[in-house]
C-alpha cells in the first residue's frame, strides 16, 4: 500500500523528507536544513552501529515518552510504516480511525504494540521513520536529541539502576523498619474540614489523591510568574495543545532513572520540581515517600530520607548529614557509616525550596569559584545549606539522588545547579478537575451539582487547576447543596464570596467557643497583612505574641482551621491553609479597624507597588466592600466599617476614572482590565454604571484576552445598564472564548469586533444578542471575520426581529452571492432600521443584484451602500439602478470602487441617480470608465445639486477627460472631485 506525494503533504509531511527522498532542491541558504540534514545522518549512523538488542532496550526505555511524542504524528508515522510493508492496510487503517475519532493516546500505544509484536526488523523501520518526521513532531525531536546526546555509550545509561549492591541481613532489618515508619507517617491525608463536627477529618492517602499533571520541562520564568500572579489565567484549551505539541507528561516514578534524565554519568541526578503556592508539592513528595515504602515505585532506592525546609529553618548551629538524619530517624544509630559506602542507593527528599531562610548558591560550571563552601564528608559539620548545596551537586555522597521542590519564585537559586531532569505541576487538567470533587465529597450528587456550579462559573473554575482552590470551593459551595437552610441562589459567584462563606463556616461552627472573634480577626488579619507586605508566609510564636495571639489560643478550634500549626519541627511555626486566604485575612482586617487613617495610608502604599504582590489582597478588599460578600461575616463579625466600605468604593472608581482615559497602550488595556476584577468583586451596579456605562468609548483592542479576562469583562458589562462603544478591534486569541461575551453584547450600542476570526460560531452568539428584546446595539462592525454564507440564516433571523441597529459593516467576509441573498430577505422588512450597510470584498456578482435592488426599493432608511471590491460588473449595476430611481430611495452614499464596471453601465447609473437629490457621495473609483463616460457623468454632477463628493480616480480617462471633469470644481461651493490619487492627500 504506497501512499502519493500529496497524502504526505497533507499530513504536513515535506515530501523530499518523508517520501524518503532527498534534500536537493530544499533552499541552499536555509541553515536549519542543513542542521537537519547533519543531526538525521549521524542518528542515521547509530541506528546502522545498533544491534537489534539495543534497539529493543531503547524502546523499552524510552516506552513512556515515545507513547505521548508521537501522538501528534502518528498518522504520518504510520503511513511511512505501511509504506515500509511493516504494517498491512488493515493495521494502517484501524490505527488512522483511532486518530479521526480523536483518539490520539490510544492509537499511538497501539502503533508501538504492533511495532513490538512484529520483532526487530519493525523496531529498526520504526526508527528510521523516526528520523524522517521528527521535524514536525517537536516531542520526537527531543528524544532523538536526548539519545544523540549520549554520545558513544548511549546504552549505558540505562543499566545504572542494576549496578547496586545488595543489602546485609542487618541493613535489610533497618530498611523494613524504616519503610513501616515512612508508610506510617504518610499513609494518611489530615484534611480540615467544616461540613461535619469533625475539626480535622483524617483520610488514606491512596483513596484522597487525585493525579496532577506535571510537565518534563519547566517553562518560561514570565509565563510562570504571570500564571502565580494571576492565579491560572491559562486556559484549558492551551493547556491541552502545549501537552500534545511540545510539553511532556512526566510521572513521578520517571524523576530518576528514566529516560527523561539528562544526565550522562552515573554520579547520581537531581530533579527539580517547581509549582505555584497550593499546587500539591508537599502531597506529591509524600505520595512518592509512601510508594517508595509500600514497594510500588523506585525499588532501586535502598532509602528514601525526607526533610522540609521549614523545618530546617529552626536548625541555628553547624550540623553533619549523619545527625541531620538521626534528628528525624534515630532507629539508624550507628549503621549510617554503611550507607555511606552505596550512595548510588540513596534518596535525599527536600521539599519548599522558597520557604528556606538561609540561602543556597551553586558555582557556574565553567569557573573554579565556589560561592558556597562545599561538604564532602558526611560526617563534616557544616552549615545546612552547605549539606543541601552539597548534595544536589554530587560533592557530598557522589552518585546520591536528590528531590528539590519550590516555587517558580525561588528557581533561580537553582539555575546553576546541576540538575538532571527539571519538571512543573501544571495541577489538574481536564477530568482531574471533576475527579477531585467526587472524592472530596462521600455523596456523588452533592460533587456533581457543586462541579456543575464551579464549571458554569468560568472565574471559578479557572482557578479548579490548582488542588488548593478546590479544596477551598469544596468546603465553602458544599453547604449549599447539602443543608436545606441554604438557599441555592445566594451561592457565591465571586471568589470573594466564596472566601466569605469559608470564614463564615468556620466561624459559625467555632461560635460557642469564640468570646470576641472580632479582635481576634484583626490581629490575624493584619499579621497577614504584615506576610504579604514582606512576602512572609511561614509564622513562629514571636510573630503571634507580636499581634496579641497567643499560642495557647490554638488549642481550640477557630485558630486551629484559620492557621495550620506545624510542631513537626524543633520550633513550631503557622501558616494559613492557603497564600490567597493570608491574603483575605489581610483585607478582611481592613473592615475591622476603626483607624480610618491606616485604611488610607495601605491604600497608598500599595498602590504603586508592582509584581502583584497585593493583587489578589486589592480583589479581595474590593469584593468585601460588597454586601453580598459582607453580610455573612458581619452575622459573627459586627458591622463592617462603613468609613471603610466608602473609602474603597470610592478607591476604585477613581482607579477606573483614570485608567479609562488611558487606554491607548497595551499596558493601560491591561491595568483597567485587571481593576475590572477589583469592580467585578465588588458587585456594584452603581459604580459600574457611573464608570463603565458613562465612558464614551470602552477599548481593548490589540491586546491578547485569557478567558478569565473575558469572563471579567462580561461581568462588569453585566453590572452596567448600557456600554456606550466596545471596541475589540484585532484583540487577539477571542475565537471560541467569544461565546463568554454573548450573555451582555446586547448593552453595547456601538460594538467593534474587526479583524477577528470569529467565524460562524461567533456571529450565531452575535446573532442571539441581536434578537434579544433588550439590544442596544445601533452600530455593529464585523470587518474581516471569515463570516460566510451558512451562518447568514441566523444573521439574517436577527435582523428581521431587531429594532435598534443602523450601522453593519459585514466588509472582508466570506458571504458571496447566498448570503447576500438570505440577509436581503430581512432588510425588506419596513420596519428595518438599518441605515448603513457595507458589504464591501464579499465576492458579490450580478446574481445577487435582484436581490439588493429588492432592498433599495423597500427599505427607505438606508442611506449608505458599500459595495466596493466586488464583482458586480454592469449587468448588476443595472439592475441596481432601476431601484435607484425610485423616488422614495433616500441614498446618501454609494460606493461602486472596484467592481469591474465600464462604459456600458454609465448612462443607466447616471440616469437613476439624477433623480435622487439626497446622493452627497459617489464612489467610481478603480473600475473601467473611459472619455465616452465622461458627458453623462458631467450631467450627473451638475443634476444632483447636493452631490459634495465623487470619486473616480483610478479610470480610464484621458487627461482631456479628467479636466472636464474637474472643470466642475468650481460649479458650486462644496463640490469636491477626485480624478487623481494624490488629489486632497
């Protein structure tokens, strides 16, 4: 079964490559070619060096990252297979319905089981296919480079895991103990909850975890940064293509040993783990503590050794590694000496990077200088950051493996670091997101309804890619859908409310034991405030006696769920469950203070500050000031002070009054799309009204909107009564996140929507705002939308029933003579408001002129035509001008540019339009008119006394011609005629 030269174009295969042949012909100037054409040649070498064992072991190894690589090609892939008579028209064809159906995962396993049953030969041909398309499958790209890397003892590598010795029968005894204390201490999940009596609901690990997505790479430092600040702006959809395309699924049983190592010795490796603050960094280092102790994952790790590095902080004294180890697990004694002698068998686990006080430097690798003094002796007291550094640069314990995990913040501290393999927890993608809430909840039909709400509310469940916030939506929306006395229409919308009903049932089931959560509130609320201004989020007991929190007063149950208590260590220290609910704290205290001063002096201070560090803080402050966020609180709490609610409201409005005015730099766009999240918290159809509804212009063009972006801009359009002019001209990335617009596009009275690729899809959300009852819109512009003749049904629908546009422009579409047809049907109505039209480069001909002359006839308030860059050549011309001379037409403007017309047309047009003395602008432009057009458009001119400007430029005219023409210059005042293109520039 041989495939044509088009097949594999088709599957964005370049022919000379995939067909197997050569290179000739490719651009000789083209530098990345020849980079192919050498690194193809020489992996082309190894695969002829490799015996058919090898070749088996290499796929063997590299399984797991082969199956995700080539799902974006396994079309291709197997196509060349088949053409190779590896697989039969059968296998082929089964493996290309699996790709149409969408089954990506499934066919590319497939692919490689075939390969696998079929014996050495198909893993050789599977190779050699490999080569031929790995330049339009970036994840086999990286394989191959990866294997390429390794140089002359690609094999080798892989056989480090089998070279440990084996254990005494004493140091057996030891690993046993070892491994029941390790499963003991991580078996089981401490979950805070408020939907039972229970303070602290304890779960098995195994039956609680739920699976996050993490990524073999990590990303750009701003991408990562910007997902921080903005709590998971990332869209599912980019997630979702980045995975398939170019980032790599890892487990973490492929940390170490696997084929996602860089590392070429066998000195041992580092892995690095980074996410933002909630992401399941500390859950994911016990899963794997507690699957290395149950046997599950890295058998070839003789013992696994865990630390904290809050814990560490409360370590102020040099210290060796072996009494390092003997603090946390004394059972080792003295057998530690023996440990030392097998490195290669040994895990060091060090979890929160960014929570360490001391700091932690690594020499480049080209120079001799050793910024941090290094530890080579396990028994050598050194500073601890001295053993860490130590460790994961292999001086100390040479061929020891170390896990580091940390926030994107801290990364940089690793830079020069010698790690093997870096990896990123995106957090839940997809599914994971609904499988955390069917075990966060015993009762299926309360997960269920409570995911239905989270994923209706796009603000909601944006932020669902982070366990953290689940575990926050879960305890705050359960009580809505389980307890009769909640009624369903007060669950929260905003993430304000959302943080509003969390402390509310904490402290509603707290109540008894509270004798003045007030004063309590705002001491813990501006010990936050305090974390967030210093980007502190680790507490000890000095902290707590500074802000008159006692720590005994977390024996009870109130402190206990506000801030998490760690005597793990040698020194107790706190933290709120969550950065984001340090940060409600904070600006919780804001409305419990009656020093009115303080409230204007943070208000100040913050408001310069850039990075985001007070973001999420100036969100939460303006959503509080919201009753809906307040009244739950103030049950418990007392009364919100009003001076605060005030001076906040009024904060943000002038917030909005300045930016509004500056939003012609993509930098002003986003600051006032960012304060649009403090408005949307705030739930204030006053305020947003007085800024928003009273703003003649409203832009955000030329800028990339994130759903989230969206979803913030509808809402506030939604506190508004009507939006004068919404301009998204050429923003970028709208596409299907445009539908999140269509619930509020019917308050905008001009709405620009140019340069889009909204399509189909989007003009049926369009179309659905335009029948709304309660639409605005008078001017609606469309430029440029691939809008085309199968949604005109729709389009055409709305405009019959709507009673307010005037203004569309459908130019630079796709509509052609169908389209033209379905939409001229509506505006015959007579009750058409329509006053201007453009439907300019629509690829119209004659066949659709009947229809427009239809229009001319019957609609009496359309007094601007544009049927510029068409195809309606003279027949159509004629047809138009019959209607064109009827006396009830009211044309002010027509624009004709571009339509291919010539002499014949002339005296028809002239005669109809000599009888409408409404006509003030005439476009000819471009067309084929000659001197012999040149009378009757002398008589046209001087007929139509209110005709101020014609346009004719781009003709046939001689120059006698032109100065005919022009020579009507100065026949009236007013006239203007352009005959040249320079004319009136």
């Amino acid at each position: 079964m041989k495939h044509s030269q088009s097949e594999y174009q088709n599957l964005g295969m370049p022919v000379n490559i995939m067909a197997g042949g050569s290179n000739e012909g490719a651009d000789p100037t083209s530098k990345r070619m020849r980079m192919d054409t050498d690194l193809n040649s020489v992996f082309t070498e190894f695969l002829i060096k490799s015996d058919d064992y090898q070749l088996f072991k290499l796929m063997k190894f590299y399984w797991d990252r082969l199956e995700q690589a080539i799902e974006e090609g396994v079309a291709g892939i197997s196509m060349l297979l088949t053409d190779k008579s590896v697989f039969s028209a059968q296998e082929y064809q089964k493996i290309t319905e699996l790709v149409e159906q969408g089954n990506r995962v499934d066919s590319s396993k497939l692919l490689l089981n075939l390969v696998m049953e079929k014996g050495s030969l198909a893993r050789r041909v599977m190779w050699e296919s490999f080569v031929k398309m790995r330049h339009g499958v970036p994840k086999l790209d990286k394989i191959l480079k990866v294997i390429q890397e390794h140089g002359s003892d690609p094999f080798g590598y892989m056989d480090i895991a089998h070279d440990l010795s084996e254990l005494s029968s004493h140091l057996k005894d030891v690993q046993q103990k070892h491994k029941e204390t390790l499963r003991e201490q991580t078996e089981t999940l401490r979950v805070n909850t408020i939907l039972i009596k229970e303070k602290v609901k304890i779960f098995q690990l195994v039956d609680r975890y739920a699976e996050l997505t993490i990524i073999s790479t990590v990303r750009d430092r701003k991408l990562v940064e910007h997902e921080l600040l903005a709590r998971g702006r990332d869209h599912e959809e980019w997630r979702k293509k980045h995975l398939r395309r170019e980032l790599e699924k890892i487990r973490t049983d492929q940390l170490f040993q696997s084929s996602f190592s860089q590392k070429k010795s066998k000195s041992g490796n580092s892995a690095a783990v980074s996410g933002v603050p909630g992401i399941g960094k500390t859950t994911m280092v016990q899963k794997i503590v507690y699957d290395w102790a149950t046997g599950k994952i890295y058998p070839h790790f003789q013992f696994v050794f865990s630390f904290k590095f809050r814990d560490l902080n409360s370590i102020n004294c040099r210290i060796n590694l072996r009494n390092l180890i003997l603090d946390q697990y004394p059972y080792f004694g003295n057998i530690l000496g023996e440990l030392w002698k097998n490195p290669e068998g040994l895990l060091f686990i060090f979890d929160g990077l960014d929570e360490f006080k001391d700091s932690i430097h690594f020499a480049g690798n080209r120079r001799n200088t050793e910024p941090q003094s290094m530890c080579t002796d396990p028994e050598c007291w050194c500073d601890v950051s001295d053993i860490v550094s130590s460790l994961i640069q292999h001086k100390l314990l040479p061929g020891c493996s170390v896990l580091v995990t940390s926030r994107p913040t801290a990364l940089h501290l690793l830079k020069k670091a010698e790690i093997s393999v870096w990896a990123e927890i995106l957090g839940f993608v997809g599914d994971e997101r609904k499988e955390y809430f069917n075990k966060f909840f015993e009762d299926q039909t309360v997960a269920a309804a409570v995911f239905k709400h989270v994923e209706e509310n796009e603000i909601l469940y944006t932020m669902c890619y982070n366990p953290s916030y689940c575990w926050i939506l879960g305890l705050s929306l359960g009580p809505f859908f389980t307890r009769r006395d909640m009624k369903q229409q007060q669950v929260p919308k905003t993430v304000t409310q959302l943080y509003s009903y969390y402390i509310y049932n904490i402290l509603q089931n707290h109540s008894p034991e509270i004798e003045s959560p007030r004063d309590v509130f705002l001491k813990l609320g501006e010990m936050a405030f305090t974390g967030v201004s210093e980007k502190k989020i680790v507490f000890r007991n000095g902290d707590l006696i500074k802000y008159n929190l006692q720590p005994s007063q977390f024996l009870s149950g109130f402190l206990m769920e506000l801030l998490e208590r760690d005597d793990s260590a040698q020194s107790v220290v706190y933290t709120f469950p969550h950065l984001t609910i340090q940060e409600f704290a904070a600006a919780l205290a804001l409305f419990l203070t009656t020093d009115a001063g303080n409230i204007r002096k943070i208000l100040r201070e913050v408001r310069n500050v850039r990075g985001g560090r007070f973001e999420i803080f100036l969100r939460f402050a303006a959503g509080l000031s919201s009753p809906q966020a307040a009244w739950p609180l103030e049950e418990i709490l007392g009364q919100f002070s009003h001076d605060t609610t005030c001076r906040i409201i009024d904060w943000v409005k002038k917030k909005i009054e300045s930016q509004i005015r500056n939003t012609m730099s993509e930098s002003g766009q986003r600051d006032l799309l960012n304060t649009f999240h403090y408005l949307f918290e705030s739930q204030n159809k006053a305020l947003a009204q007085a800024t928003v509804g009273s703003v003649e212009n409203l832009a955000f063009y030329r800028i990339a909107m994130t759903p989230i972006d969206l979803a913030a801009l509808s809402h506030v359009i939604g506190l508004c009564d009507t939006i004068k002019e919404l301009d998204l001209s050429s923003t970028f990335d709208l596409g299907e996140n445009f539908q999140r617009l269509g619930p509020v596009l019917h308050k905008c009275q001009v709405l620009r929507l140019g340069s889009h690729h909204l399509g189909d899809s989007g003009v049926k959300v369009l179309s659905a705002s335009l029948r709304n009852p309660d639409c605005k819109i008078q001017k609606l512009n469309l430029l440029g939308n691939y809008v085309s003749a199968s949604c005109a049904v729709d389009l055409a629908s709305a405009l019959s029933t709507n009673q307010s546009l005037m203004d569309l422009s459908l130019a630079f579409n796709q509509l052609q003579d169908a389209g033209v047809k379905l939409l001229s049907v509506a505006l015959r109505n007579p009750n058409s408001k329509m006053q201007k039209l453009d439907l300019s480069s629509n690829r119209l001909t004659a066949s659709c002129a009947v229809d427009l002359a239809a229009v001319l006839s019957t609609n009496q308030s359309l007094t601007d035509l544009s049927l510029a860059c068409n195809q309606l050549e003279d027949a159509g011309v004629n047809l138009l001008s019959v209607a064109l001379s009827n006396p009830d037409c009211k044309m002010q403007k027509l624009e004709l540019e571009r339509n291919q017309l010539t002499d014949s047309c002339v005296g028809y047009l002239c005669s109809a339009l000599s009888t409408n003395q409404s006509l003030m602008d005439l476009n000819l432009s471009n067309n084929f008119f000659t001197d012999q057009s040149v009378p009757a458009l002398r008589d046209l001119i001087l007929t139509c006394k209110n005709l101020k400007m014609v346009w004719l430029e781009g003709n046939q005219f001689s120059a006698d011609g032109k100065n005919q023409l022009k020579s009507l210059q100065g026949s009236r005042p007013g006239l203007m005629l352009r005959c040249e293109y320079y004319e009136f520039q």
